[in-house]
C-alpha cells in the first residue's frame, strides 16, 4: 500500500491512526498497540519530551531491545522534532560513554537489564543525562509510561519536513571511533517513492501483510524496515532480539507475509529442528541484505520456502538501500545472482578511480551512490562528511564493477569492514584494545571466511619480547571492552606485521591466504 502524501513519520502516525484507528500496528511478545492507540501514546511522549526540557534537534537515546516502547518514542520524537539515538544494547559502557557524549544525548530511555551499563556510560560524562527506565518487571505504569502518564494526547503543534533529522545512527569508522549518522525523514520515505513512481513491486506491501521485524533497531536496516510496514499501515512483529526457534514460531502462528533478514539469519532458521515448509507457507516475500547469499542457500531458500526474494544493498549513510536486486533476479545460476542490484529509479551508482575519475563498464574501483535517502551528514565531523559525501555521492569505500546493463556487482572492500551476520566490525577499535594489553606490541585485525557468520575475526599478534599471552588471556582481556561480538575467534602470533614503506599495515597481505580460493572478496 502506497500512501504518497506521507513524506515524515510524524505524520505516518497521524494518518493510520484517523485511516485504520483499531488495526494492530505492532506486536510484541504477545502484547498488541493498534495505530489509533500508538498515535495516542506517541503524542503523550511527544509532549513529555518537552516538558523534560527538549527541543527541536535535541537528542534522545534508546538504550533497549525491540518493544512497543522503542516505536512510541521513535514516533514521539518525530512529533517533537527531536532526534532518536538508538543504541546498539551490546556494547560496553565505555562504548556507550562515547555515544551519549559525542551526541550530546540529554534524556536516555533503558530497559532494566541495561540500567547499569547505563549508569556506568553516563557516570562521567560533564552534562548530567536523565534516564528514564522502561516498564520493567514491576508492570505498567513503573517507568515509561508513568513518565508519560499525565500528559495530553492531543497532537502537538509542532511539525516536521522531510529535511528534518530524525535519527542518529552510529557507525564505527577505520579511526575506532563511531560516527553518529544523521538521517532526515525523507531516508524513510524515498525508496518506496522511486519504486512506486515506475510501478516496480521490488519491495512491494499489501493491505492484508503482516511484517516480522528481526533485524535490530539500532541497525540502518531494522529501523527502515520497520519505517516501512507503519508507512503502509500493516501489522509489525517485532522480536525483542533475534532468535532462530522464535522466528519461525511467530512466521507460523502470526501468517507473517513479509521480512527483511540477513543471510545468516534465513541460514539458522532453516537449520532449525522440524522447520519445515509449513512453517513458512504465509511468507510471500522476503527482503535480505547485509552480506550476498550463496547459491546454495538461496537454493534451500526457494525448494523450502519458495516465496519472492529481493537483495538490498547500501549503508547507514544511504538511509539504508540504494541499490536492489530485484526478486526477478533470484533464479539459482543466474547470470546476476551475484551482483548487489541495480539502483531504483532515480537512484544513481557509478565507480571511480583513486582520482575519483569515473570508470567505464566492467573496471573496478570505488562504488559510489547517489540517492535522495543519502545522509545529512556524520554529526558534528564536517570533514569526515566531506570526504564520504562528495557533490551528492556517497563513496562507499566498497570496490565493485557496474556491467552492461547497470547492475552493481561488490568484489571486496576498499574501507577495512568486517561483516559478522549482519554486524560492521571495524579491525582498529579492536586493535587498538589488543595493543592495550601489556603483552601485546601490536596487532592486526582481518575478516576470515565463516560458512556461518559470513565472515570471522582473526587476529595477528605481535608478543612483548619477554612476555607470554594466551588466545584465552587475551580474550578475557577484551571482555566488557569491545562487545562479544567484536572479539576475535582466532588469533595467531607472528614476529612482525607486514608493512607498505609508508609503515601502513598491509591487512590484504594477511587476509589474502584464507580468501585466495574464492572468487569473491566478501562472504
């Protein structure tokens, strides 16, 4: 369903609420808001959000699993016209810390189970940050929604454009150090435009779809996915974190027609105990992105769940995809079952040399997007944001080829990205908290093939002379200092890192050997 006057989320709350007021707009471990109910209560958030003192731009954090509390405030702040910083529930306080600093976040939203790591990241901040905590074991009424209780459900005065940030999405970069990405409200809106402007059903939603959203809110990917079922109007099944039994209970029990997942997760569904296609029969279509799907995969994918399959390709600092690959596509040994997509109409892609010169069909070099969901900027780094958004095109440090008939094909990576399902993974920061140990001179980090995961950490060592270390040591040392997901599952001591004369480490040296029988870069 295609809704062309909603162009900001502010509105989409509005509209559904007045269209379809008792609809189920999402649904959650059982618990069920309807769009005239969710527009009520996102209009008390709104209001309590200036009464705690916010204004237009400030910024508000969400520190929590997926639950109706995380749209109400999602649509709260759109109401508000302040910005959502949603934060990924399994970092570690230091890593917390510098979110909530770098953003200037004045009110943080936590779930229970958060509440120290919480207290913890805001304990040294130079600016005190209000935490609110959300409806926790006690029952209604014990956090949240006793922090909103008492205000007005009427619609607020304010009202946003679609230039207007919204959401502030953190991305780690080569210096170890996250960018908050700052998105406007056209992000969520300028896909399903272009699609429905050539009437391409890509990614397409019908009145009666019911959505699984799996991929975290904190993602690019989950918080756009989930934009897009309340655009349409449709029914939201949002799994407060992704679990592989439990999805395919609420695909069968919830007659869930559409999600969007990455490989890994459609790989650990189907490997689940007694899935079979009756569990999968409602689905019509799904949406992956955040690595390729092999062939064999897809294979399984077709013979077991045999609906319509549509590949996306971008990064937070596109508001997500600018690139699909259109479920047409999807045919096992197709000639562009391994390219990303081609952009939607109106999108553009081109690549580039080093020198930035554009390149003809099929050279390689820089893959570079230009799309309107493109970012407003990285929050506060004018020179980080030149340097990616350059005369509207997001350079985005992938190498890839475009062929003849435009279709984008991604071959490695030019940035030093370690994707682990789904998960950016940057080798500095990890780096960098290896060589704080007092046995380590310094290390290397390098994404490895996983038939699993996509891709594994591996890390190279160079040991103190004197000194002893362990994998298990070292591993135990970067507990509660990078998120588990970031630890690496192999390590490996070497006397020295391979080095170009400028002293740059050369990660493609080290990582060339576990990839050199692959004909893709990436997994």
């Amino acid at each position: 369903m295609y809704h062309p006057q909603l162009q900001t989320l502010d509105r989409t709350a509005a509209f559904h609420a007045a269209e379809r007021p008792d609809r189920t707009a999402v649904v959650c471990e059982g618990r069920e808001v309807g769009y005239g109910e969710l527009h009520r209560r996102s209009n008390r958030t709104a209001r309590a959000l200036h009464a705690a003192g916010a204004v237009r731009g400030s910024r508000v954090a969400y520190l929590g699993k997926e639950s109706e509390h995380y749209y109400d405030i999602l649509f709260g702040c759109a109401k508000a016209g302040t910005v959502l910083v949603p934060i990924n529930w399994r970092l570690t306080a230091s890593e917390v810390d510098h979110i909530l600093r770098d953003s200037g976040t004045s009110l943080l939203f936590v779930e229970d189970e958060f509440l120290d790591v919480a207290h913890k990241a805001a304990a040294e901040l130079p600016s005190q940050v209000r935490i609110v905590a959300l409806d926790g074991p006690a029952g209604p009424g014990s956090g949240f929604t006793a922090w909103q209780a008492g205000h007005s459900d009427a619609d607020p005065e304010e009202s946003a454009s679609p230039d207007d940030p919204i959401a502030q999405i953190y991305t780690s970069g080569t210096t170890g150090l996250p960018k908050g990405v700052v998105l406007a409200h056209r992000s969520f809106f300028k896909v399903r435009d272009a699609l429905a402007s050539e009437g391409l059903g890509w990614i397409d939603w019908r009145e009666d779809d019911v959505s699984l959203i799996g991929i975290p809110g904190f993602h690019i990917g989950g918080l756009w996915w989930a934009t897009q079922g309340f655009n349409a109007g449709v029914t939201n099944v949002a799994m407060r974190m992704f679990v592989s039994g439990e999805a395919v209970r609420l695909i069968r029990e919830h007659g869930v027609s559409t999600t969007c997942l990455v490989p890994a997760m459609l790989q650990m569904m189907l490997a689940e105990p007694g899935a079979g296609t009756a569990d999968f029969a409602t689905l019509r279509k799904i949406v992956y992105g955040g690595s390729p799907i092999s062939e064999s995969l897809l294979q399984e994918c077709l013979e077991r769940i045999g609906c319509e399959f549509a590949q996306i390709y971008g990064l937070t600092e596109t508001g997500n995809t600018a690139v699909c690959l259109p479920p047409h596509e999807h045919v096992a040994g197709g000639a562009r079952l391994k390219a990303a997509g081609r952009p939607y109409p109106g999108f553009e892609a081109k690549i580039v040399d080093r020198a930035g010169r554009a390149l003809p069909t099929g050279a390689i070099g820089e893959v570079c997007l230009r799309t309107p969901s493109r970012m407003l900027s990285y929050w506060g780094l004018p020179e980080a944001t030149a340097d990616t958004l350059v005369d509207g095109w997001i350079h985005t440090g992938d190498a890839g080829y475009l062929d003849d008939g435009g279709y984008v094909f991604i071959c490695d990576r030019i940035k030093d990205t370690i994707i682990v399902a789904g998960e950016n993974v940057y080798p500095a920061e990890i780096e960098n908290a290896l060589a704080r140990h007092e046995a380590v001179v310094e290390a290397a980090v390098v994404g490895v093939p996983d038939e699993r995961w996509g891709e594994a950490i591996h890390a190279f060592v160079v040991v103190r002379p004197g000194h002893e270390v362990s994998p298990r040591q070292l591993v135990l040392a970067l507990k509660g200092t990078v998120a588990d997901f970031k630890i690496p599952s192999g390590f490996e001591f070497i006397e020295t890192l391979p080095r170009n004369p400028s002293g740059k480490i050369l990660r493609r040296e080290l990582r060339d050997r576990f990839w050199q029988d692959r004909e893709r870069q990436v997994n």
